[in-house]
C-alpha cells in the first residue's frame, strides 16, 4: 500500500458525501409540483436531472464491482461523444418513474458506490486508474448538476 492510497480512498469518499449533500441541498425544500416542472435543465425537471444522476450511478456500480475483482469494465469502452444519445435513451425510459422512487434510488446509487469504493484495491484509486476516474466523474457530476439546480431556483424565484 502506497503512503497515500488511505488518504486518496478517504479524499474519494468525502469528495463524493460532500457532493452529494450539496446536491440534496439544492432541491431541499422544493414541493413535489416544483421537482417535477419541466425547464430546471433544458426540458428536464428536477425530478429528470436525479434520475439522470441516479441512472449514471446504477451504470458505474457493477463496473466498479468488475474492478474490485480484477475483471474488464464495460464503461471503458463508451464512447463519449455518444454520451447525449444515451442520457436521451436511459431518460425515455426513466421519465415516467414517480419522483419518490427516483429519490430512493439516487441514494441507493450513492450507497452503492460507497460500498463499491470500500472493495476497491488501493491500486484502483490512483491517479489515471479507471476507478478512481469514475468516482471522480460522479463528484463532478452532483456539483455540475447542484449548480443547474442552484441557478434554476434562482432564475425561478424558488
């Protein structure tokens, strides 16, 4: 174990609970209608931007338990440019689920990626290792959206 892995591991995950509480902080206090109108970012509502979230999550957990084992992950061969097709094609799917279902599954995605990132092997969380770089997305990822969420509310007046 390298003198910073524990450090690093510890950096990941209080990067990703910080994120994470952020966002919650941005849609606190929202009621149900307002969560649900469309326009928070583009056409999505609020409700849309978590489920967004959530389904990146859902996506990333099983290849971190493929890291963990030593096995291939599958999102190391997507294609980034095609990343608008596959928002519009998981939320065709997902726009219809009722928001306390995508609230319970945004933190089920957290919670899975915490677990996932407590199995890693320290060598998972250095710098350029596949891991790490997808914990690291999924900080940015709640702060880019706390932000859209933030800016809404205010151009809103909520």
């Amino acid at each position: 174990m390298s003198s910073t892995s524990g450090d690093d591991r510890d950096q990941l995950l209080k990067d990703l609970e910080q994120a994470r509480n952020e966002l919650r902080a941005s849609y606190q206090g929202l009621s149900d209608e307002n969560m649900t109108r469309p326009g928070a970012v583009g056409d999505w509502s609020v409700k849309d931007v978590l489920s967004h979230i959530a389904s990146w999550e859902e996506v990333t957990f099983p290849d971190l338990q493929r890291v963990a084992r030593g096995d291939t992950p599958t999102l190391a061969s997507f294609d980034l440019s095609k990343v608008d097709d596959w928002n519009a094609m998981v939320m065709s799917l997902r726009r219809n689920l009722p928001l306390d279902q995508v609230l319970r599954e945004l933190d089920l995605g957290r919670r899975n990626l915490l677990n996932a990132l407590a199995q890693l092997p320290d060598s998972a969380l250095a710098e350029g290792q596949f891991a790490r770089g997808m914990l690291t997305i999924c900080t940015v990822h709640d702060k880019e959206h706390t932000e859209d969420i933030s800016q809404w509310r205010q151009r809103e007046g909520l």
